[in-house]
C-alpha cells in the first residue's frame, strides 16, 4: 500500500483518503455536494496538515481543554492519521460501505496515552451518504473507579454551498457559544439565537448546545439533510475573508461552502472500559429545497 492512498468507490463517485479518514469528495447522480477549499490531498498529506474539505473526522475538539489532551493539536489526531482499510467493499441492497480504521500508534501514544480503537465506516447510496465513528474503549482495567475514555467526536462536514446565501435551519431559540469572540472554551458566553434561518454571511463560529440532530442547509436551487444520532452539538462555521489569513484556503474559498458540524463538543461522551460509542450521520440531497428567512 503506497503512502498516500486513495480509496475511490466509483459507483457514487465519492473518494475517501486513508489519511485522516477524510471524504475529500462526494457526488450523488444529480449534485456534487462537497470538495476541497485548499491544497490538494497529496500535498497535504505529505505536510501531515488536515485536509481543508469533504468530511474530515474530528476526535478531540477544538484546542484541547482536556488535561490529557493538553499535547494534542487542534481538532486532534484523527484527521491527521493514516487509518487502515481492510479492501472490502460491502454491498447491501443498494448501498456500499468500506470502514476504516485507527489503532494507537508510537507518533499518537506519545501525546495521548488513551488505550482507543476507532472505527470509521461510510455508507453510499445514491441519495445519500452515512458516517458512522465507532469508538472503543481498549483499556483491560478492571478497577474502580471505571478506566473512562473521555472524549469529543465531530463530523466536519464542508457543504459545498454559495456561503452569501446559505441557511442552515432549525436552530431558533438554541443556546449557541460564539467562538468569534474566544475560541477558549468557558470564555464566550452563551447566546440564544433569534434566527430563523442561520446564515454565515459574515464571519461564523458558533457552537450550537444541545441542537435537535437533523438539519437542513439550503440554497437557492439545492439543499442537504443531515440527520444523526448520539450527536448532540453541531458547529456551523465559515471564515469568512479571515480565510485568506489560513494559509491552507484558496483566495475566495470561503464563498463556496459551509461547514455545519454535528458532533459531541461541549462536555465530553465517557465510555468505559470494553464498551463502544457510536455516533451518526446521514447526509441526504433534498430535492426542490424550501427556503426559510
Ligand atoms: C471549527 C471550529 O470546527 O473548525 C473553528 O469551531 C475552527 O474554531 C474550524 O476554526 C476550522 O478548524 P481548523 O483546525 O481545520 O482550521
């Protein structure tokens, strides 16, 4: 297996990267409906940086507030892994699924000691992409108080979308944590949002607490569902021209998308020892799309 691998199931055109797991592609019959904004996978890659697009896997959120996560960069090391796949393309009915996975290694056990095995399966059908994060607890304690993993799990989801008029709904009457004013977290106060429709319009960093799980990102003429379980939070984010200063983002780039993240990010899920977390995504296109101002 090369260094950089490329996994492309062609059937629903969507190209998954082994390194950080990440769907840097995905075209249903009708709309392509994510792609990079920055340098190229390879490139990228090769300088160990996250990949600016698709769906990359977050497994620790954010800069890390978690005193054993204190080594970790930000959004932690998944994304910046190189998972493994096992060459099985699973067909049922009329979906594929291909799963990857991520198992400590010497560069991840020098800045997090967490015993981890994690499992990444995606799930393509012809209207619809799924994300399922598998995350074990590995440790063999059998103390008490339990050995609990505690962690943060997020699905970035790059939405490619004309960011001036995208809305992102239903968020009414959510708290949200505006991390414009300080991505610390317990810095930024909590703030109710009065939108009826979310826009990012300009600079947008907010952490909604608590969401519903399913939401709809609109545009005019295009739309996407995304429904998920055991993921409680959602970020919806674009840089606006702050993106020019990001170094791995083409000049405009934040025009082109949204990224609405759901995820577990304010508190951490526990998961004792020998059990497994699951958290879920299903990513649909809608079809003539409504509006909501
Ligand atoms: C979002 C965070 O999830 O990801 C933002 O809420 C962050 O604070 C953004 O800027 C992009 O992160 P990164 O590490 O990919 O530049």
């Amino acid at each position: 297996m090369s260094n950089l691998p490329l996994l492309r199931v062609i059937r629903f055109s969507a190209e998954i990267m082994l390194y950080g797991a990440t769907i840097v592609s995905w075209k249903s019959p009708s709309e392509r409906l994510f792609e990079l904004h920055g340098p190229l996978p390879l490139p990228c890659a090769m300088a160990r940086k996250p990949v600016r697009g698709g769906i990359p896997v977050v497994f620790l959120f954010g800069p890390p507030a978690h005193p054993e996560h204190a080594k970790l960069p930000q959004h932690g090391f998944a994304r910046s892994s190189n998972w493994s796949w096992d060459n099985i393309i699973k067909e049922e009915g009329d979906h594929v699924s291909v799963t990857l996975t991520l198992d400590p290694t010497p560069s991840i056990t020098a800045v997090y000691k967490r015993q981890f095995h994690l499992r990444f399966v995606v799930t393509l059908g012809e209207n619809d992409i799924a994300t399922e994060l598998f995350v074990q607890n590995t440790s063999a304690s059998t103390e008490y108080p339990p050995d609990f993993l505690e962690f943060q799990a997020l699905f970035h989801n790059y939405v490619l979308a004309p960011a001036n008029e995208v809305l992102v709904t239903p968020l009414q009457n959510l708290f949200y944590f505006d991390k414009t004013e300080s991505t610390e977290e317990g810095k930024s106060t909590a703030k109710a949002e009065k939108r009826a429709g979310v826009d990012v319009r300009k600079f947008t960093d907010s952490v909604y607490e608590n969401a519903p799980g399913s939401y709809e990102v609109t545009w005019p003429g295009g739309g996407v569902a995304i429904k998920t379980t055991n993921l409680k939070d959602v970020v919806v984010w674009n840089p606006a021209e702050t993106g020019s200063k990001m170094g791995d983002m083409e000049q405009g780039g934040w025009e082109k998308f949204v990224c609405v993240e759901p995820g577990h990010v304010r508190g951490y899920e526990r998961v004792a020892p020998g059990l497994t977390w699951v958290g879920k995504q299903v990513i649909s296109v809608i079809h003539n799309a409504r509006r909501h101002q």
